[in-house]
C-alpha cells in the first residue's frame, strides 16, 4: 500500500509536519533507504543513532531496520505499533 499525495489521508498532522529546512524523505519502497537521499545525508550529518518508528508499518520499520544495520548505524532503535495480528514473529 503506498499514499499518493492525492489521495485522502494523506496531509500531515500539524504536531508532525517538519520544520523548515528539515529533511522529508519521500519514500519509494519500504525500505526508507532505497531510492533515497538518506544515506548519504545521514552519513554527511556523520548521524551514528537513528530512532525509527511507525503505525501499522511493521514491514516498513523493519525493512528499514535491516537496510540501516546492514550499512553503517551504530545504534538503532526501532517501534511500531501495528495492530495484533498484523505484528508477525517479534523477537
């Protein structure tokens, strides 16, 4: 499932919508690394601890997850909260 900017639901709550100068990463796949800028704006940052999270992106947090440890993150912390059921095996 993908959100076209066109489609309802999409608009970002006011509390979450980025600052100025901040970066948005328009996400291409789940994995929030590929096809993006991120890493190499967090490695040009020199960023070593990054906090992912998400709600009912289980698979997008984790596909996120292990792209991030397979790079270069020191530490990586991550959440999500999909509904029971959705979760798979948590370890």
């Amino acid at each position: 499932m993908s959100l076209d900017s066109a489609s309802r639901g999409w608009e970002m709550i006011e509390e979450l919508a980025p600052r100025e100068g901040e970066l948005i990463v328009r996400k291409v796949r789940y994995d929030a690394f590929y096809g993006t800028e991120l890493d190499h704006m967090l490695r040009l940052w020199n960023v070593k601890t990054i906090l992912l999270c998400g709600t009912v992106a289980n698979i997008c947090v984790h596909c996120t997850a292990a792209s991030a440890a397979l790079r270069w993150v020191g530490k990586l912390r991550k959440a999500h909260a999909a509904p029971k059921g959705m979760r798979g095996r948590e370890r």
